[in-house]
C-alpha cells in the first residue's frame, strides 16, 4: 500500500519527487525462460550508489505480467523504503493496464507513469479523458501523466499530444494525477513551460530530457527528472540537479557542456537505434552496461544493436571525460551477473 492517500498523493510527490528517476529495464536468465534476480539487484543497487531516487520498472519488454510484478517485487524489496519505485503502466489494453496498476500497487509500487497501449487510437479529447480517467480511478497510486509523441494523438487530437485543457479536466478530476512528465509535442520546450505556468502550483513537472532539463532549470523551478535513460551518464545527472537545487548553476553549465559530446552522439543515432515511434530498449540496457549495469539478454521480439551503435555510444562516454566499461561487447549480451 502506498505511503498516502489518494487525496494525499500531490502533497507527497512534492516532498517526495525531488531528483531524478532513472529506468531499470528487467534483466532475464540466460536461457530466457525468467528473470535474473541477482541483475535486477544489482541494478537497484547501482542506482542508488549513483543517486537516484528512484527507478521505472520498465515493461515496453517480452515479460508477462506475472513476472512484471515479480520484477517489481525484488525492486521493492531491494530498494528498500526510500527509493521510488514507478510503475511502468504500457500494456496492450485498457483492461491489462487496470489489472497492472492493482497487480503494482500490491507490488509495493509508489508511482504510475500512464501509458497508452499501441492500438488505442482516440479520435477525441473526450477518449483520452476517458482512457486516463479509468486507470487513474482504478488505483491508490499517484499518477504521472505523460504527453508524448509516441502515442500518435499528435496532429490529429492536438499537436501538444494532450492539451492543456485536457490536463486542466484530468487534474481537477483526478485527484491522484500528481506529476506531468512534459514531453507534448517533443522535441520542443514549450509543453514544459505551459505545464509549469499553468499547473505548477499543483501538481510536480518533470522535465526528463537532460538536454532541456539542465537550461530550463536555471530559469524556472524543477525539482524531478522522471523517466528517461539518465543511467547513460552514470551518476552526472543526480549531480547536476542537486548543483541545480543549489543554485550553483555556473558548475552545472560546465556538465551541460562536459556531456555535449555524448549528448550529440545519442541524440544522432536515435533515428537509426528507434526506427520510428518505439524506444530501444536494447540500446538503452546497453547505455547502462556501459556504467556498470548489467545489461544482458532480452527475448524477441527486440530491437537489436550493432558493433557501429555501441562504439559510438561508448565513444561518446570518452569524449565526455566519463569512464565506460571497456569490456568487450560480446560480455553486454550476457551480463554481469549470469543466471
């Protein structure tokens, strides 16, 4: 059960949300018939070491729900108490992601990051309202909203994916709804600053791309950074937020411009490494095997990643003064701790 009530979850992630969140992918055994238990704690583990504050069990991976909620099981109690642990609410229908949050909630999960399943294709704001409104309703969890090109609702509901009159209905609905991951119409900083004008006093506003987030925040106040893959970058991104929150925004300018080389190389193999409105999630354990994670295999079906990808991945760690592992690749598909 969680540490609140759902009237209670808005004043608890403000309190609570304050860092960055980073994403723990399942790790699985060799022979790919379950999961690793020892990669997932090591993992945990790891995250905590590098200062986040809490990790998305992720679930847009081959994995059933009862493992899903087993994987969220060991994150708990690996975690311990202090660590947010966020559901990963992307399964394929509306029913499931209702049976998930629950599944979750029991799970020991603190947080919902909504998702919107593949063949959900809204034609109006009032679907969306309605999708949103049943998950939110269906759990005791405080909810992250998420507006989001990947969804596809963008141009044809409204370019900012959900738009704020939408969120307006959703927040003053859902009491649970707690934090807005403002990613509408990426690539674009606008929904962040609407988000944050219009509904910063209520609810948190996460800002998860670094590139945005590092800015943006010596001009406006963000206290989280939830989800993304900020495990590339091992512990800078807890650093740079904690010297954000400080305001010693001169020394997180020079991390901006520490990581710029990496940065450029991530962002200019998205297209390559994506391949359309899917994130890799073989590339982003890969971005973590490079900082100690423990990468290993995934089942089909997977997006792949080749010799080119992964050198430059670990180049661009180099040419930003980082140490990745140097471990030849072939150990990144096996991981580093086998079952």
């Amino acid at each position: 059960m969680p540490a609140y009530t759902r009237t209670e979850a808005r004043d608890w992630a403000r309190e609570k949300l304050v860092g960055a969140v980073n994403c723990t992918i399942p790790s699985f055994t060799a022979d790919l018939r379950g999961i690793n238990e020892q990669g997932i704690r090591h993992d945990i583990r790891l995250a905590q070491q590098h200062g986040f504050l809490g990790t998305l069990g992720v679930s847009e991976v081959s994995i059933t729900l009862p493992e899903y909620l087993d994987f969220l099981r060991i994150v708990r109690d690996e975690a311990g108490d202090d660590f947010v642990v966020v559901h990963h609410g992307s399964w394929s229908t509306l029913e499931q992601n209702i049976e998930a949050v629950r599944g979750a909630e029991e799970a020991g999960a603190d947080l919902v990051l909504l998702s919107y399943p593949p063949n959900f294709y809204p034609e109006s704001e009032q679907e969306i309202y309605d999708y949103t409104k049943a998950v939110c309703d269906a759990t005791n969890l405080a909810v992250m909203l998420f507006p989001m090109f990947l969804w596809g609702f963008s141009p044809r509901v409204h370019p900012s994916d959900i738009p704020t009159r939408l969120i307006r209905r959703l927040i003053d609905d859902c009491p649970n709804i707690a934090v807005i991951k403002a990613e509408g119409g990426f690539p674009s900083i606008q929904s962040a600053i609407e988000c944050h004008r219009l509904f910063g006093d209520e609810v948190v506003i996460s800002v998860p791309i670094e590139s945005e987030l590092i800015p943006l925040a010596q001009v406006m106040p963000i206290q989280l950074s939830a989800t993304s893959d900020h495990e590339y970058y091992g512990p800078m991104i807890p650093r740079v937020m904690q010297l954000l929150r400080e305001g010693k925004y001169d020394d997180a300018t020079d991390i901006y411009w520490q990581l710029h080389p990496a940065r450029k190389i991530k962002g200019g193999l998205a297209p390559v490494l994506n391949g359309g409105a899917f994130i890799n999630r073989q590339a982003w354990k890969f971005q973590g095997w490079l900082q100690g994670y423990n990468g290993g295999p995934l089942r089909q079906p997977t997006q792949r990643i080749h010799d080119a990808q992964m050198h430059a991945l670990r180049k661009g760690l180099l040419d930003a003064g980082l140490e990745p592992s140097m471990d030849p690749f072939r150990e990144f598909f096996i991981g580093r701790n086998p079952a």
